[in-house]
C-alpha cells in the first residue's frame, strides 16, 4: 500500500469489476504531489481523517509509486478493455478515485 495526502493505491482494493467495460479508469494524480503534501491518511484509520506527517524522502518515494501504479493500472486497463470490450464501449474516462 502507498499513500500520501489524500491518495492512496493497494492492488488488493481495486475492485473486482476494475476491468468491465463501462467502469471508469483510475483518476491521476498532479505530478507536483510530493511536492503538495507532507501527510498521509491512512484509509480507514480511527478515527478517520486523522494526517499522519511524512519526511521529505519518504513523499517522494511514495508519491513515485502511486504515480506509476495507477498509470500502469490505467494502461492495462485501457489495453484490456480495448481488446475485450465491443467497439465504442470501453470506457476510458479516469475518474474514479481509489
């Protein structure tokens, strides 16, 4: 799992139905996102909400991995849904946000 701000990514939450035709890709997030926060949220702390502060370094690395996973997530779901789904309804909108 990796997280930082407000984003997080773990290949055990994608949903089942990621890869359907008509469910929306993952939304990405600005490149500039080590940059924009030194925090996490862990997805469902107790209580909810709660920023966990995060060094410098540690952003950076964090911010790498959720950047290229989700890209990644996004580029073989585009290629599957492309592959698999009828012409004209994959849809390819990143909007969904993990």
């Amino acid at each position: 799992n990796y997280w930082l701000g407000k984003w997080f990514i773990g290949k055990y939450r994608l949903d089942s139905d990621f890869l359907k035709c008509d469910k929306t890709l993952l939304m990405e997030p600005p490149k500039d996102i080590a940059k924009q926060f030194d925090f996490y949220i862990r997805p469902g702390g107790k209580p909810y909400g709660v920023k966990e502060p995060v060094r410098p370094e540690v952003a950076k690395r964090e911010a790498f991995m959720i950047c290229q996973l989700i890209s990644r997530f996004n580029d073989a779901a585009a290629w599957f849904k492309d592959t698999t789904c009828e012409e004209g309804t994959a849809n390819h909108e990143k909007s969904f946000i993990f």
